[in-house]
C-alpha cells in the first residue's frame, strides 16, 4: 500500500511540475492535487527535494523503457530516431520551458542525474544507432560517432534554452523537430534522404 501511494504521488507531482515548472509548485499545491493531507505527503517525502529526485529518477526509468521498446520494433536506424522524436515532442508539447530551468539552478543534484542517465543511457543508445546505420549505409561511413552522438543529445537540450529560443517566440516541440531534420540530413546518404523523407510523409499522414 505504502508503494502504491508513493508512486501516485510521484505521478501527480510529476504531472504538475511539467505542467508548471518545479519552483512554482510547492508541497501544499501537491497535496491540493492529490486531496491529501501534508502530513500524509511527508510521510512518503521527507521533503520537496526528495520528492523531486524520486519523480526525476522514476521518468528517467520509465523513458528509458520506451526508448529501449522504440529500438526493438524500429525497422531500421532511421526509422527509430524518427519513432523516438514522435515520442519526444509528445513529452515536449507537454514540458513547461522552466522546468529544465529550475532543475539546473535549484536542483543541482538532480540534474546531476539527468546528466549521468545522458551519459550512459542515451549516448550508448544513440552511438550503436550510429554504428547499425553506418552497417546499412544509410549514414555516412566517415561520421565521428562518439562526436556525433554527443551533438545529438545536446542539440535537445540546447532546444530548451530560454535565452537561444525564447518561449514567446518559439514552440519548444517544433524546435526539437527542426533540429532533428537538421541533424539527420547532416549525417545521412542518399538512401538514408529517401528514408527520412518517407517516415516523415508517414507520419504526416497519421
């Protein structure tokens, strides 16, 4: 029971500080949420900045399985960055722009987290799509995968940048979009430029 009421916490808040961004939610707006009391929530969360690693570690986990589901039933290299990218700007549209913001000024050690999960999950994710699609010739044999990839992951953190693309003038959703197209076409041959514009018609269809 004590699991079950933790994890829908960490769902609610999680939910919230999307929505909202993380310093403007506090444990009272939480408990609103939630129709509980204070008292109920610091008997799972010793405090706000516990509940804040546990909800950033928990989507980290459960991202991690669908990038990993994404992989499995993609039906080529190409195929699965498009897939993961529909994925992404599903979470992106959602994001509030102050939310990666709050975690790097007011939560260092959980963003420390997300750079560690950056690191090693994502990176080695992106580097052996690098290396099938290199096998397949639908990248380019003499791209630096290491470099590359590490350009890849933080091209989608520099499309959060309030002071590069500022939330009044810019969809962050439609910058992470653009900057994918960008990337791939970079990287690609000819039969990977065939491929990326026949997933994008797809998706454009659905």
């Amino acid at each position: 029971m004590k699991i079950e009421a933790e994890d829908r916490i960490i769902e609610s808040a999680t939910e919230l500080f999307y929505r909202f961004g993380i310093k403007s939610i506090t444990m009272d707006d939480v408990a609103k949420h939630l129709a509980m009391s204070k008292k109920t929530l610091y008997h799972h969360f010793r405090d706000k900045n516990e509940m804040v690693m546990k909800c950033c570690h928990q989507d980290l986990m459960n991202r991690d399985c669908v990038f990993k589901e994404i992989a499995d039933s993609a039906i080529d290299p190409i195929h699965e960055m498009m897939n993961m990218m529909k994925h992404l700007e599903s979470i992106f549209t959602k994001i509030n722009p102050n939310l990666f913001y709050d975690l790097q000024k007011y939560y260092p050690e959980v963003w420390k987290m997300f750079r560690q999960f950056k690191e090693t999950n994502m990176l080695k994710m992106i580097e052996a799509n690098f290396l099938k699609g290199i096998e397949l010739k639908l990248y380019r044999k003499d791209i630096n995968i290491h470099i590359m990839a590490r350009l890849r992951i933080e091209e989608v953190e520099m499309g959060f940048n309030p002071e590069l693309f500022p939330p009044d003038k810019f969809n962050f959703a439609k910058v992470q979009v653009a900057l994918l197209d960008h990337f791939m076409h970079g990287i690609t041959t000819i039969k990977g430029h065939k491929l990326i514009n026949k997933y994008k018609q797809i998706i454009e269809e659905e």
